[in-house]
C-alpha cells in the first residue's frame, strides 16, 4: 500500500466518526422536534447523555467498519463496494442497540432516533467517503499518489484499448511506466524500471501466456514485492466456482455450473418483475414523446420486433424502430431489400471484418436522424423493459443478439445461452466507454458474469449502467 493511501485510510477513521456524531446529533433533534409527527417523548433524554452513550457506540463502529475491511482499501476508492460494507457494519451496529436496548431502555429511549441514527449514519458516512474519493482523483490527476503500472500486453486489438481506456486514465489512480510484450529479455526490462522506483504493479493483459511464463512473471513479483493482476482466459474465469468433494477419499474438485440454479433463478426473477415493471411505469411518458418523434422523422411502424436468440429458445424482441422501415430487416420491414444491404454492410464490418460474428458500423447509412439520437442515448431499448416482465429477457444478462450472428457462434459459445439475455450487463458497461470492445472481451465478461453471478452483483452493475446512462461522458464513436 502507498504512503497516500495510508494516509486516506488514516483519515477515513475521523471522518467516518465525526459522520456517525453528526447523524446522532441530527437524530436526536429531529425528535425533538417532531412530536406533532411521531407523537409525544414518554421518557426525556437529554443531549449530554444521549452524547455519552453515542461516543462509547462509535469505537464499536469503527472497529466493526475495520473488520469489514473499509480501512484497507488500495488505489481509488470503490463507492459500490463500501456501500455494502457500510450498510452491513452500520446495521450491526444498531443490532447491538437493540440487543442493549432490549435490557435497558433508559439507554436509548427512543426507537425513532435508532433508527434515524442507522439511516442517516448510511448516507452521511458515505457522503464522507465520496468526498474523500474527489480529494483523491483531484491528487491522481496531479500525480500523486499514483501507481507506477507495467503492462504486459498481448493481443495488440485488445490491450492497446485497455491501457487507453482504463489504465492511462489517472482517475483510476495509475500511470502506465511500461507497455512490454513478454519476450526473453522481459525481466531484465522490469529489472531496470524496478531500480530507476517506476514500478509498482505489473497487469499480466495477455490471457494466451502459458502457465510457466505466467509463474515466472508471479515470481518476479513476489520477489519485488509487487502487486500482480492478470487478464484470464476463458477457463481461469470458470475456475470462480468451485465445490471440493472426496469419493472414497480420493479429493475431486468440480466446477459449479452457476450460482443462478435453483433459488438464484428465483430471486433473479423477483428481481426483474420488479424493476421491470417499476420501469415500465416511469418511462411510459417517454413512449408517447419518442413515437411521435419516429413518425415525424419515417415512415413505418414505431416498435420493432424482430427474434433474437435467448435461453434454449428464440423470442421476439422489442425496440423502437432506429432505421428507415424499408431497410430494417425483416419480412414486416424492408425484406430482400434491407437483407442485401446488410449483407454489403458486413464486407465494411467494422467489429472484426467480414468473419467477425456480428455486425457493427460506425455512422450507418440505414439508421435515422432520430434514430442516432434513440441509439445514443439509449431510449431505443425502453420496450425491452416488456420483454423481461413477459420472462423472455432479464434485466441483466448478455447481450441479445440477430439469429444469423448467433449461428455463427452459438456452438463455440453456448455457454452465453445458458441464461436468459439481459438489457444490461458487464459487456453492455463496458461497451459504453468502449464502443470497439472485442468479442472475446464480450465472452470473457459474460463468462465471469454467469460464474460468479449474485443479486448483489445484479445490483451493482444496474446502478452503474442507469450512472454511466445519465451521468457519464458518451463515447465519440457512432454505432
């Protein structure tokens, strides 16, 4: 851990405390003043003793909030992440309140003030650590407090885009000292940026490495004391999950199939019935608004269905309509005529060529003034909403894709077929800052997603993509 990130942590532990003392404080008087609301105070507590009981709860905090690992944090700061943490640690907190609480009530005499406490604890810690992750990016981009990373680069359409994207953005609180491709005279190049001190992490970006190169670079590491990350490839991401058995004594590892068996295919779909419909209810304004946007600017129907491929089986999939009718594919649509341009459109192939397995093109000729705009923002995909309340879509899944792209690569990679195509996802994220992500990083990312999926996970990723929606900087590149 760097000198300045010690220091951040250092500091998160009085700005956590005066966080948790003022969402006492707040509480306590929002009692006090709400008894027309809530009803009369039956026992009086005064704000000197309610303060002595505050002060004795929040070493308790702290040291729960240490235990949960918020104050060994490394690099920017992962509001996601904490959030958890700071939810789970402060609700463990007021559990022993309540536990206090339940033996002596002259403690804590009211209910309204634990419970305000809890929520405004939430928010205002938070709050606390948002301010700190601005106070660290503002340093990162003044170059402190930066780490010195060496990229080990491989696939030269794939990793440039990495250190661009990510890496070379200070934001994330590193700065790339070195972009080397594993050779034999490797470590003699990481020996001298190590000794001129512009070393500090080695990110392994190359998945097709062997086993034995990828130990010797781990060894290097270790030896230096560095931190090591690596890219996986396709098995490493399915090795997540794993159940460890004996047959006879004999130890057999087995891969697990998905954590969306059984009950995690239950609660995925609550979840999506759910934020489905309460979707559904808040952008039908905007259906109206963007019909009659479709039909001022072309002719032809407002919602576009057309199949896709899903879940052991095809379904129709709705969008509004983007392109002119009469080169939207379909036999409703624009039939042979749309067929033939898109099949003249693939020899310009911008994702991969003519052999690429889907169609990508940057400023297509077929989509409408209206339709650039839909797309960009991403309006177009609001009748999805409908798909994953019928059950034929999740909220959050791989990307769906054409039946003639699917046949391309379904039996290579049938394994993003094993669940339910969603609206949004790890590779749907990540394609909003990375508009030319590549297809093996599509599968990679869907891959980890169907291993290591969680409701928590589900949660994460829709907060970030209705983030990145509403409030990131879109990318330049026109699809």
């Amino acid at each position: 851990m760097k000198k300045a990130e010690l220091i951040f942590n250092l500091i998160s532990i009085p700005v956590d405390a005066v966080s948790l003392l003022i969402a006492g404080i707040i509480s306590f008087y929002l009692r006090e003043y709400s008894t027309h609301i809530i009803g009369p105070i039956i026992y009086r507590l005064y704000l000197p003793d309610f303060l002595l009981s505050v002060y004795k709860l929040i070493p308790v905090l702290l040291l729960i909030f240490a235990l949960l690992g918020l104050y060994n944090l490394r690099g920017t700061r992962k509001i996601g992440r904490e959030l958890g943490r700071i939810i789970i640690g402060i609700s463990l907190g007021l559990l022993i309140v309540i536990l206090l609480f339940f033996f002596n009530q002259t403690i804590f005499p009211s209910r309204f003030i634990i419970l305000a406490t809890w929520g405004l604890g939430i928010i205002l810690v938070v709050l606390g650590r948002l301010i700190l992750k601005q106070i660290q990016i503002f340093l990162f981009r003044h170059n402190i407090g930066l780490h010195k990373l060496v990229v080990i680069n491989g696939d030269p359409d794939m990793t440039p885009s990495i250190i661009e994207k990510v890496y070379k953005n200070k934001s994330y609180g590193y700065k790339v000292t070195g972009d080397l491709r594993y050779s034999e005279n490797i470590f003699e190049k990481l020996e001298l940026l190590y000794s001129e001190k512009k070393l500090d992490e080695i990110l392994q970006a190359n998945p097709n490495l062997s086993d034995a190169e990828n130990l010797k670079l781990l060894e290097f590491s270790r030896n230096k004391g560095l931190n090591f990350s690596f890219v996986p490839n396709l098995f490493e991401v399915q090795r997540n999950i794993i159940e460890i058995t004996s047959l006879k004594g004999i130890p057999v590892i087995s891969l697990k199939n998905t954590p969306l068996d059984g009950w995690g295919r239950v609660t995925k779909r609550i979840l999506d019935i759910l934020a489905s419909a309460i979707c559904l209810i808040i952008t039908s304004p905007v259906f109206l608004i963007v019909a009659i946007a479709i039909k001022i600017d072309s002719k032809g129907k407002v919602i576009y269905a057309g199949l896709r491929g899903g879940r052991n089986k095809n379904f129709k999939f709705y969008k509004f309509r983007s392109m002119y009718q009469h080169l939207s594919v379909g036999k409703e649509y624009g039939g042979e005529q749309a067929e033939q341009v898109r099949k003249e459109l693939w020899q310009k192939n911008d994702r991969g060529g003519a052999l690429a397995p889907f169609l990508k093109i940057k400023h297509d000729p077929r989509v409408t003034p209206v339709g650039r705009f839909l797309r960009k923002s991403k309006l177009d995909e609001i009748p999805q909403f409908w798909n994953v309340f019928k059950g034929d879509m999740s909220m959050v899944g791989p990307r769906a894709h054409v039946l003639d792209e699917v046949e391309k690569y379904r039996n290579r990679y049938s394994r993003m077929f094993s669940i339910k195509p969603g609206i949004f996802g790890l590779s749907q994220t990540a394609q909003m800052s990375w508009p030319d992500l590549p297809f093996e990083e599509e599968i990679r990312l869907n891959t980890f997603y169907i291993e290591n999926w969680s409701l928590w996970l589900d949660i994460k990723i829709l907060a970030k993509s209705f983030w990145l929606l509403f409030f990131s900087r879109k990318p330049k590149g026109d699809y």
